[in-house]
C-alpha cells in the first residue's frame, strides 16, 4: 500500500485562503480552455501554464487539517 504525499510529511496545513487561491486560479484557468480559440490558446500557453504551476505550488507538500 502506498503511502501518503509519497512517504514524506506534508510541511505545513492548507489555509482557507490557499485552497480559495487555488480554486480561483482553476477556474480561471477552466474558463480559459472553454473561451479561447486554438489559437489563442497557443499564444496564452505561458500564463496558462504559469496558472498550472501556482496551484501546484499552493498546494504542493500541503495538508488539509483532518486528512
């Protein structure tokens, strides 16, 4: 059986203000799939890819009180 967050102990517990951070940047980034053209797409490939790694980033080697 594996184990949670790969073995390691999480640094530090998500804050409300992180997990509403991380939802925003997710729905911007939803909403930007479902708006924009290929092409624009293609051209916003940077900030959309920026937005990915900020949620990563929140929530990496985080944990959610109670889990």
């Amino acid at each position: 059986m594996s184990q949670p967050y790969g073995g390691r102990k999480p640094n530090r517990v998500v804050t409300a203000i992180d997990l509403d951070t991380a939802w925003h940047e997710a729905e911007e980034l939803s909403s930007a799939f479902e708006e924009l053209t290929d092409e624009e797409l293609i051209e916003s490939r940077d900030a959309l890819q920026g937005r990915a790694k900020h949620i990563m980033t929140i929530l990496h080697d985080s944990n959610v009180e109670g889990v």
